[in-house]
C-alpha cells in the first residue's frame, strides 16, 4: 500500500448483473492530489465513487482511507463522518429555502433513524460548521435569497457546500 495515499484501491470488481463495471482496478490518490477521472458512459467512473463514498461495495478488492481505514466494511453515513462525500451532477436542493437553511437541513438528516435524533449535535457547533462550509464555497450568509433564485452554477456550489458541512 502507498502510504501517502489519502485514498487507495486495490484490486476492486463491482458487477452489476453480469455486467463488469469495475474489473481488478487499481486506483491511488495522494494527499492534496487532484485527480479528473474521465471516460465514456458505462466506463466506470460513477461505480469508482459509488465505491469510495459507499453506496456500492465490491465483489472483491480492498479500499482504504487516509493510512489503514478499511471503507469496505463501513456504512455510507459512517464514510461521510470521515469525511468522504460525493455530490451529484443534478444539485438537490430546496429552492424556496436560503443556502444556509438547506446545509443545516443536511446536517439534520444525516439518519433517519431515532438514535440520531437523540444524539444531535450542539447547535453552535453546527453553525460553526456551516460557516465554514459556506466559507470553503464562498457563499456564506443566512439571509441569502431562496435558492431558487439563484443561478444554476450557484445552486451547484451550495449543494457542494451541503456536503462539505456533512
């Protein structure tokens, strides 16, 4: 293994009934690293984050984080308190709420479940992270207008913002 990785695959297969998405792959990335993976449809590239922010988990393969974080056994909810997170292509946010509102919106709901409700973080220390989620975007202000009436570029950012805050 790599030990400057910040993200490191080996050997990872994903099938998606008998179609091949991933196939032995090997993939590393090195702490502040950027890295474009591109390719045509069907190549792969979503089943690779799919994997890495654990929605998916592979047929084989290992995929660890930062310098022994074994991911595969984790859940999603689990990765993203890491900090691991993807946004998707299509923002989902709440149009007649500000920026702010939708990111403390994702913050609530990171689980479903009773459990988290009944452990809810401090309510500074969650204003605290929205700053400096909005901060990193550069959007901050809780008396923005309603994302709605905002360009679509901007929706983009702030839907980046929701899951830097995460």
């Amino acid at each position: 293994m790599n030990t400057g990785s910040i993200i490191y695959l080996e050997d990872v297969t994903v099938n998606y009934d008998g179609f091949q998405a991933l196939s032995h792959l090997n993939f590393f990335m090195d702490r502040r690293e950027l890295r474009v993976v591109i390719g045509p449809n069907g190549a792969g590239k979503t089943t690779l984050l799919d994997v890495v922010s654990g929605r998916v988990k592979p047929e084989t393969g290992r995929v660890i984080f930062g310098h022994e974080t074994d991911l595969l056994p984790l859940r999603e909810n689990d990765i993203a308190r890491l900090g691991v997170g993807r946004k998707f292509q299509t923002p989902s946010v709440f149009v007649n709420l500000t920026v702010w509102d939708n990111v403390e919106l994702s913050l609530r709901r990171s689980s479903k479940g009773v459990f988290a409700a009944l452990r809810r973080r401090d309510p500074e220390e969650e204003r605290e992270r929205i700053a400096r989620a909005l901060e990193t975007v550069q959007r901050c202000s809780s008396r923005s207008p309603p994302i709605g009436r905002s360009s679509s570029s901007s929706t983009t950012w702030r839907s980046s913002g929701r899951s830097l805050a995460r």
